[in-house]
C-alpha cells in the first residue's frame, strides 16, 4: 500500500462524531455555516446532537427521508480531535443530482483550508463510495469558477465531462467523472 504523502493523508479520520464530541461539532457548525449554510445536512439549531446523530444513521439506511432525497452517508473529517471538514456520498442520483449535485459533496472549514484536506476528503469519500457502497463511477461536481474545488476533484482522476447551466443560480457546474473499477 502507497506510504501517506502529506500530513493531512497521515492524520485525517472520515466518520461520524461520537455523542461526546457535541462541542466539536458546534465549533466547526459555526465556523463554517455563515459561509457555507449547507456544511451540516439535516441539522436544525438547537437540535439534541444525539437525534441529529441519528437522523444521519437513518438516512445512510434511507429511513424517512425527506421528498426528492436519496440514501446518503455523511461524515465528518476528524484531525485528532478537531473537525477539519465533512463529506456528504449520496448512495444513488436523482435526475438533478445527477446534473448538479453528484454522489460526493465536500466542505473544509475555513481554517483548515489550502492544507490539501479537501482533496484526502475526497479520495477517502471516493474510496468510501467504492468498497461499501459499490459504486464505479462517481459524479463531483463543482461551480465553474471554484478553482479551489477544480484542482481536488482533478487530483483524485476526475475526468470533466461537461459544464451546464444550473436554474436559478448565475454560475454554471462543472461534471467530473471518477472511476473506481
């Protein structure tokens, strides 16, 4: 097996929070969710944490998910004891995810970002999506203009497909291709 390159591939976990890392997660929820209000899936403010952490159990076993949803696996990336960052594998595609959304969503919070976990989110996500969920091919996708995401999805073999309009929103998606077989 290929030795760990950078320290963000020697130190990086991709899980779910335990019920006693509630603090961690609120930290890194607002950290990031000004910017990105999207980072944590399913969460409402105030929410117990351990519903919460069942919710993502449910919906990883596609239990009552909510109208136009799929089955999906949402980690969180772990540094020690810090949240870096999250990935969100959706186990199949609606007809719009499969034009915007794709299988692997990824947030960094925005202190750890530029110190490549976004791209060991990713591989591990891609990894994930291959040996438990069976998936060959995955669709990531990214806005046109988000170098940042650009140059991880292309890391991890993403293959750009296409760029296409999205409604509603003045920027368009870029459609990678990941094979895993």
């Amino acid at each position: 097996m290929d030795q760990p390159r950078t320290s963000a591939e020697r130190a990086l976990i991709l899980r779910i929070p335990r019920p006693d890392e509630e603090a961690e997660f609120l930290r890194a929820h607002r950290a990031t969710s000004p910017e990105v209000p999207s980072f944590l899936h399913y969460y409402h403010e105030g929410m117990p944490f351990r519903r919460y952490l069942e919710v993502l159990a449910e919906r990883a076993r596609g239990e009552n998910l909510p109208p136009d949803h799929v089955p999906s696996t949402f980690l969180f990336a772990f540094v020690g004891a810090r949240i870096v960052g999250r990935a969100s594998i959706r186990h199949t595609l609606t007809d719009f995810l499969m034009r915007v959304g794709g299988h692997i969503g990824y947030v960094v919070v925005p202190e750890f970002r530029r110190q490549g976990y976004a791209t060991e989110i990713l591989r591990r996500s891609v990894q994930i999506a291959r040996e438990e969920l069976g998936i060959a091919r995955i669709l990531v996708t990214c806005d046109a203009d988000n170098t940042g995401s650009i140059k991880v999805i292309e890391k991890n073999g993403g293959i750009l497909e296409n760029v296409v309009s999205v409604p509603d929103s003045a920027q368009p998606k870029r459609r990678y291709w990941i094979r895993t077989d």
